[in-house]
C-alpha cells in the first residue's frame, strides 16, 4: 500500500473545510449573511455614528474603550460589535450571555492575559446579551476590565443602568441605539436584492406596496425585516422567466402582524407605563389612550393598569375631584365581572375620566408631614387635645376644646398643631377643580388660626424658617467660580436648549472655555468644536482639556479667524461636519467682516440646528461719564469735551464694537439663511468695586486695533487736561462702589435646513 503524502492530505482536509464554511454560510439566515462588515456598510444610527461623531473617531482610530450598547432588538448592536472586530488591530472574543457561564468568562481571560503578556496584544471581549449574566458572572469581569486586561463591549436590550453591575456601567462608555427609520429599512431592502451575498444572483422583485408593508410593520427591526424578505423570496415560486416576484399578497403573509416591544419584566414595560402615567398627568386623552392601547396589544395584565390608576387618582387628581377615585374602582370592579374583550371599555372609560379630570398632588401634604416627624423631635399633643376621658380631672386633659360644631359655620379658629410646630404649612389646595374653590376657605381660615394663637396667652412667637447654610455655602462657592453675570449669561444661553447625548456643538469663541465646558458636559457621546481667536487661547484650551480630559473627551479646537470657519474645519478634514448646535458669547465683536462670518456659520450648520449667541451691547452699556459728577470739575468747557469724547466712541464707524445693534444682529442671522431669529436685550444693574486696574484700562492710550477711552479723550483734549480728567476720575472711583449696568443682546434662532 502506497504511502499518503501528508502535504495533499492537509491540502485536501483544508478543501474540505474551505467548502464546509462556505455551505455553513449559505446556510445562515439571510440577517446573518448580510450583516455588515465595515462603517459605510452599516446602516443608520447617524446620532452615534455620523461623521464626527465620537464612536465613529474612537473606531477609525482604533481607540475603543469598554462600551456598551443599548437599544432594542434589530437595531444592529451586534453587528457594529463585529464591525469594530474587523477594524480594530485587537484581538477580538465573542461570548454569548445566554449560553455562557464563569468558565468561559475565565476561559477568556486567561487567553487575553496570555495574548498581553506574551505578544502585547489588546483583547476585545464582546458579550452579547449582557443583562443576561448574573450578579456573580458580571462581578467575575470587573478587575479585568479594571486593570485592562480586556476591553469589553456589551450588547443589551435591558437599560444598563438597572441590568448591569453599576461598577461596569461606571468603567464603560454607554451608547444608546434607536430603532432604524423607514428610510434605513428601505436600504436595508435594497442591498438585500443587489448584494451577492443576498440575492444578487436571483431575479427577485419586490413591488413598491410590498415594499412599503415590509418597511411598516418592521417597526424598525432590521433583523425583522430581512427575515420577512427571506420568507418571501424562499418561499415564491419563479415565473415562467424565472423571476421571483413579491407582490403585496405575498409580502402581508411574510409579516402579518407588527411586533410592539414590551417586556413585562423590561426597560420597555417600565418606560411604557411611565409614558402613560405622564400623558394623564399632562391630561392628554389622544397620548394616553395610545399607550393604554400599546400595552393591551401587548398583553399587559388589566390588573396591573388599573392598580396604577387607583394610586394615580389620589395621587394626581386628588381633592380637585374626589370623584376620580370612585371612578376608577367602580371600573375595576365592573371589569372583573365582565372581563376581556369587553371589559376594555371599562379600562378605557377610567382612563380617559383620569386624563380629562382636573390635577392636582396637594395629598403630598401627607408625605411633607411624614417628612417632619422623621426628621424633627416628638411634639406633644396639646392639653386641649388630649383625651378628656381618662384624666380630665386631675391632669385638665381636654379642658379648653372648642366643639366647632357649636359653632357657626361647624368651624371655630383654634390650635390643632403642637405648640412647636405654630405656622407649619402642609397642605397647599391646587387652582383646580374642587380645590379652586376649596383653597381660598382653607387659607382663610388657616389665617384666623394663626391670629388667634398669636393673640391667646400661650406666650408662644411665630418664627421664620432658619437658615439654610449648606445652600448659602453652595452659592458661595458658585458665585466664587465666575462672576454672576457670566454665570446667568450661561444659564440663559443653555437654558431652553433641548441638547441630546449625542450632539455636535460649535462653540464661536472659546475664549477661556466659559461655553465649552458645559457644552462638554452636556454631549458625552457627540462631539464640541471650539473656535479659538488667537493663538493663546487655542493653547489654554488645549491644555486645561489634556489636564481634565481623555483624549476622545476632549475639544476639537479651531484656532483661527471666524470667517474662515469653513477653512478651518478643512484643515483638519473635518469638512462633512455639520453642527446640532451652535453657542457663542462675544463672538462677534471686533469683527469687521460680521456678515461673511456669519453665513459661513450657518453653512456649517445641520436642518433644524439651533443657535444661541451672547454679545454685549456697548452703546446700551454703562457710561463712564455717569460714573462721576462732571460739575465737580470747576471746567464746563473741559466737562463738555469730555462728554464729546465720550459720546464720540458710539458714533466711530470704523470701530467693529459699537457699529451694530441688536436688530442689526437679527437681520445678519436672518440674511444668512436662518429662519425667524428672536433677539431680547437684557441690561443687568449690579453694584462694582473699582480699583486701579480698571481705571488702568480706560485711560490706557490703546492704538488703532485696542481703542480705550483714553484714545477718543486724546481726540478732545491736550496731554495736561487728559492727566487732569484721569487724577478726577481715580480721586471719585479708586476703591468706589458704583451701580454698573451691562446690556447684553442674546439670539436665539434655528436653521430651517
């Protein structure tokens, strides 16, 4: 017998194997087959993976920390953990949470610390279904993921803020996935049918209204989608040309019925319900019998509704009809002897009477006096109070009770609460319903209750509520961290802004970092580009954000004139990028070019991008001049120049700071392509301690790029009466408490895209 050449054996066992994956894979379900393999393959989730979007930077750069993926079925978190598997340089374990357990989680490790230690590799350990380890199994990853020795991704339909350790949630970077618009879906079709992994090499057809009912009743799911596809095309026999075609009959018995996400153990059961308790709240029946009806769809126990409407009638509706309670349980009651499908109407009756009731929370009155025993000392019951039954006699328990209904009205004013608790308000009626009336009798007579203490014998002082120092200490340092108006100016410049997790926001004029850093704070899983003016500032942002950040975390900074803010984004490739919002504070002063900047900003802005920008109004600013009594001066004409000179930096068309106005503002905004644009200018009138400093700025002689006030004087006035009108203003100013008023013009407005 001739001897087997090892060569063609392994050459013929590599053959085998090569055509085992391959019948493997065309096997699998077309999802599977599909699933993409790099960034532009996938589809959707432009609020994380956009361009410019921080997990999109952190994948091209091969710098993944631990991450975890949350979102419902479909929505592609396994998919972009194979995608990062085939980008990154790591090397990259799967592991599925439903079938493994903590010897495959060691298993894992002991391979990942042997890959660092031998070949200083990095190891990606992706677990799928992460939620679905116990507290043990997830306690098991925590010190490798602590000291490195795995970077982990998890994928979880679960909020991780409840299924997972809070220890892993901390170390990780939590990325939320939504479920793929109809658009996503349709593209998701289309490369089904054209790529050769899916059809490609079939002649398979697909009619728009089919289509359409694919795309509709996925609600959102890839996976879901494709499945109904692949049932659609595998099951529909060819033509006499050989063509597969999908026509709407076919396509409604691929996917007849719409899958609603809920779990009545889930994310989706407690959002639903929250999302449903809160229309009623907000009294909007149309949102209400909508998530009452999501829920019935999705078999939630009526039960369970109606236990949460009983509470919610007391809770919410309260005093401002009493009636609601009586309501609801009569709709109970009447729903466990009819029972399903009828009994729905019962649900929905309670339901709609909750949404449609008058609100009102004052039962919380209950809870603030729970609140108060907890916390305070036991007060005793006063003597007129007390049983009269026992001891009335010897102790005098009860003397002095005034039975109200003696008394007209069955009301007489007396104390109820104990002597230390004089002016204690619990219960405060509502302006609603039953309680709008009701309010005004209880204040009334909470008032007399309060006189006729004040004027018995008892000796007893109402006293005012004692200071809060923890608050003041807090406001103190707040008021220590910038000066109170920056801070309002921040406040009111975020105030209304509706800012997601994952946008991008340009910041016109970093400055020290004023707008950034909350801007930072506000976008963990987007992006900040901060324009800087100058060199220095764009190094002292640099460098406060290497001190306080990790490199992903940290600004894109823009260093450069704002004009060519286009250029700059050019510059460093960034050019696609298109800003969620847009911030600004003084950004554009000292500008001469205002209205080209202003159009290239807008150019860079994304539709439905907001803007929101801060400049102080010099003209409508503080006055030096009304500083100081100028009659003291004993030189009218002198007076009179001076007065000139100021008035003279207002009317300089050739200085870039005083040549607008805050409807000029408008109109520049407006011109540029955004839609209506709001301005509201807001003076703030504070008290300011001048020093020397400040009279430093003013009378410095400046130039033609910094003019002061000195440089406008020198226009009026020779070199001996400047130094006498700067000797004036240091004798009345210097250590001085002036009223100081500042004008700053905010605009807000949007970009109709």
């Amino acid at each position: 017998m001739s001897e087997l050449n090892p060569k063609s054996v392994a050459g013929s066992l590599d053959l085998f194997e090569s055509g085992r994956r391959a019948a493997n894979e065309r096997d699998q379900p077309l999802a599977a087959r599909l699933r993409p393999r790099t960034l532009d393959e996938f589809v959707g989730q432009d609020h994380i993976l956009g361009h410019g979007r921080l997990l999109r930077r952190a994948i091209q750069a091969d710098q993944i920390s631990s991450l975890l993926f949350y979102g419902p079925p479909g929505t592609g978190k396994t998919t972009l953990a194979l995608v990062i598997a085939n980008t990154t340089r790591s090397h990259f374990i799967t592991i599925n949470a439903v079938l493994a357990g903590v010897a495959d989680i060691r298993k894992a490790i002991t391979e990942a610390k042997e890959r660092r230690d031998l070949h200083g590799h990095r190891t990606i350990l992706f677990i799928d279904e992460v939620h679905r380890f116990n507290k043990a199994q997830q306690d098991a990853l925590l010190p490798w993921v602590e000291n490195g020795t795995v970077i982990l991704i998890g994928a979880t339909t679960e909020n991780p803020y409840f299924a997972v350790n809070r220890p892993l949630v901390s170390r990780s970077r939590i990325f939320q996935l939504r479920s793929l618009v109809e658009d996503d879906l349709r593209r998701i079709i289309d490369q089904a049918l054209t790529d050769p992994r899916g059809y490609a090499e079939q002649r398979v057809q697909i009619d728009d209204d089919a289509r359409e009912h694919l795309v509709n009743v996925a609600n959102g799911d890839a996976r879901g989608v494709l499945n109904a596809l692949e049932l659609a095309a595998e099951t529909t026999p060819a033509d006499e040309r050989g063509v597969v075609r999908i026509d709407l009959t076919v396509a409604e018995e691929s996917i007849q019925r719409r899958a609603v996400l809920y779990d009545k153990e889930g994310d989706y059961h407690f959002d639903t319900i929250s999302a449903f308790i809160k229309s009623m709240r907000g009294s909007d029946p149309d949102a209400t019998a909508y998530w009452l009806a999501r829920m019935v769809y999705a078999g939630e126990d009526p039960r369970f509704l109606f236990r949460r409407m009983l509470i919610f009638a007391s809770e919410d509706v309260g005093l401002a009809d009493p009636h609601a309670l009586d309501v609801v349980n009569t709709a109970a009651e009447a729903f466990d002897r009819v029972g399903l499908p009828e009994g729905r109407f019962h649900l929905a009756q309670a339901a709609l009477y909750l949404a449609t009731a008058p609100k009102s929370n004052s039962v919380f009155a209950f809870f603030d006096a729970l609140a108060a025993i907890e916390q305070e000392h036991d007060h005793q019951v006063p003597d007129h109070l007390k049983d009269a039954s026992r001891d009335s006699e010897g102790l005098g328990h009860g003397a002095n009770y005034l039975y109200p209904h003696a008394f007209r009205d069955h009301w007489v004013a007396q104390q109820y609460l104990p002597s230390a608790m004089h002016g204690r308000v619990f219960y405060e009626p509502s302006d609603q319903g039953r309680e709008r009336a009701l309010g005004d009798e209880v204040r009334r007579r909470r008032e007399l209750q309060l006189a006729a203490v004040v004027d018995g014998d008892d000796g007893q002082i109402l006293t005012t509520s004692p200071d809060n120092d923890a608050r003041d200490q807090w406001l103190i340092r707040a008021a220590g961290e910038v000066s109170a108006l920056l801070a309002d100016v921040r406040q009111r410049l975020f105030a209304d802004l509706i800012v997601a997790r994952h946008y991008r926001i340009l910041d016109l004029d970093a400055g020290s970092g004023l707008l950034t850093w909350e801007a930072l704070r506000r976008v963990p899983e987007g992006g900040v580009w901060s324009r800087c003016r100058d060199k220095t500032s764009a190094v002292a942002i640099r460098e406060m954000s290497a001190q306080r950040l990790s490199e992903l975390d940290r600004p894109v900074v823009l260093e450069g004139p704002l004009p060519q803010l286009g250029d700059l984004l050019r510059l460093r490739e960034e050019e696609d990028v298109r800003f969620d919002v847009v911030i600004g504070r003084n950004a554009l002063t000292d500008l001469h070019e205002r209205d080209s900047a202003v159009r290239t900003v807008v150019q860079t802005m994304a539709p439905g991008a907001r803007l929101r920008q801060a400049e102080t109004v010099p003209h409508l600013s503080q006055r030096l001049c009304d500083l100081v009594n100028l009659d003291l001066l004993d030189q009218p004409d002198l007076a009179q120049r001076v007065l000139q000179a100021e008035e003279s930096i207002y009317s300089d068309g050739d200085n870039p700071r005083v040549t607008w106005t805050a409807d000029d503002l408008r109109r520049l905004w407006e011109e540029a392509g955004l839609g209506e644009v709001e301005v509201a200018v807001h003076a703030y009138q504070g008290r300011r301690r001048l020093s020397h400093a400040h009279l430093g700025q003013w009378f410095n002689p400046g130039g033609e790029m910094h003019r002061t006030f000195a440089s406008y004087l020198r226009r009026y006035l020779d070199a001996a009466e400047l130094k006498t009108v700067r000797h004036f203003f240091e004798e009345h100013l210097i250590h001085a408490e002036v009223d100081w008023t500042t004008s700053v013009a905010f605009v807000s407005g949007a970009n109709p895209g």
